[in-house]
C-alpha cells in the first residue's frame, strides 16, 4: 500500500475576500526530498500552515498521514521562519534545548538512553553546534540559534520534515551539509521532506522534486511543477 504523507487536492486559499492561492495539487511520500520555490510573497508559508492544519483552506483538501511507512504513528517536524525567536534570557542551553527534542518520543519520565544520547549528538554535529553545547540559548548569534533549532527537530527522528527556509543565516558550507543530511535521510531512511527555499540552485542536485509557486499578473499562485521534475538531475551518491 503506498503512503501519502502529504497529499493536497486542488488546493485554494484566500484571506477574507482576496485570492491567494488557486488549484494547488501534489504529494510528498516517504523517500521524497521536495522543494518548494516561489518570489517573494508567493504564499509559501501559507501554503505550508494550510498543510499543517494552522489554517483551512477555501476550498478542495489536505491530508497529512496519521501513519509512517511502517504503520507507525506519523511525526512531524516543523522548523518555521520564526522558530529561532529566542530572547537573550532564555534560560536553556544548547544541549538541554536539543535534548528536549527527545522527550516528545514518550520519555517525559524517563532516562534518556545511549541511542537518545547518540541522536543528540548528531543532530548537534549536523547543524556544527555540538562544539558549543553548553553554552546558553541568549548568547548565540540568529543564525545560531536558527541551526539548534534545526537540530532539536532532527533529535525527535521525525518521519516527516516541513521546512520553512531553515538554511537561514547558514554558510555556504553549512548549507551544503544540511542538503547532504536532509539528502540521505531521504534516500537511506526514507523521511518525506518539503522544503521551502530560494536556494535552488543549491539544492536543486539534492531534491527529487521541485514545486514552484507561480502567477499570472492579478492572479493567484498556482503550482508551476509539482511532480517527477524531470528537469532535476538525479542526485549524486
């Protein structure tokens, strides 16, 4: 039986009176690295709360799986274009921030493990934060704070990523691990990702497939394309 971890039907979506998004339609399986591309004010991130049931569309439906692959209860992780708002009397360091990432799996009362402890630690090591892990959330730069915010999802092992632009405030290096990352979680551990991004370029050799938000002057956005992307190189191993 196969998987739909997100499936939009004919999607549309308007604030009050005004159009914004218009026939909006694709999938994101397990497996599938997808970015999400548009100009400015292309309704990205609404279209990303539509899916995550922060806001209804207008008209035609959403489906986010309550089941993984393996007939597991989904999870989700969401990193948001806000995520990393954390001001300079956050009591939290980085490693109990991450470490609470865990917790979400059941453990609230519980010891976390050498398997907990050993995803922590990567989830650190992928973002380069693990070096200063004890050092408190308010004396970390945004970008900082943006990459532990990315790796505390990481630390839940979540089925499903949505991404709202989390390379933020990355270097070029940086972002290039990240793609690598989000590349062989796909491949080698079949996550579904949906990322929105205005590096293309960039990470146009890591994706599968490529939805791009487009319009006609007065109109509103609608997906340019939205499956196979035949245009996209296959990614390098």
């Amino acid at each position: 039986m196969i998987v739909h971890y997100i499936e939009v039907e004919d999607l549309s979506f308007q604030y009050e009176n005004e159009p914004v998004l218009e026939n909006i339609s694709f999938k994101v399986e397990p497996g599938d690295f997808v970015m999400l591309t548009g100009e400015n004010g292309a309704a990205k991130t609404t279209l990303l709360r539509n899916i995550l049931g922060l806001l209804k569309p207008s008209k035609g439906n959403v489906h986010l799986s309550a089941k993984n692959y393996l007939g597991e209860q989904l999870v989700v992780g969401y990193v948001s274009q806000q995520i990393a708002s954390f001001n300079a009397g956050f009591p939290s360091t980085v490693l109990e921030l991450v470490q609470s990432g865990r917790y979400q799996r059941g453990k609230w009362f519980k010891k976390l493990d050498k398997h907990d402890k050993e995803q922590i630690r990567r989830s650190l090591e992928s973002v380069g934060m693990w070096d200063m892990r004890f050092k408190k959330i308010g004396e970390l730069s945004g970008g900082q704070k943006q990459r532990i915010s990315i790796a505390r999802v990481f630390a839940t092992d979540p089925d499903l990523f949505i991404l709202d632009e989390p390379t933020t405030g990355m270097d070029v290096n940086s972002r290039k691990e990240f793609y690598q990352l989000l590349r062989h979680n796909s491949m080698e551990h079949n996550k579904g990702i949906l990322m929105v991004t205005h590096d293309h370029e960039e990470i146009r050799h890591y994706a599968n497939k490529h939805i791009e938000l487009v319009r006609k002057e007065g109109s509103p956005w609608r997906c340019f394309s939205m499956d196979s992307c035949k245009e996209l190189s296959k990614p390098h191993s």
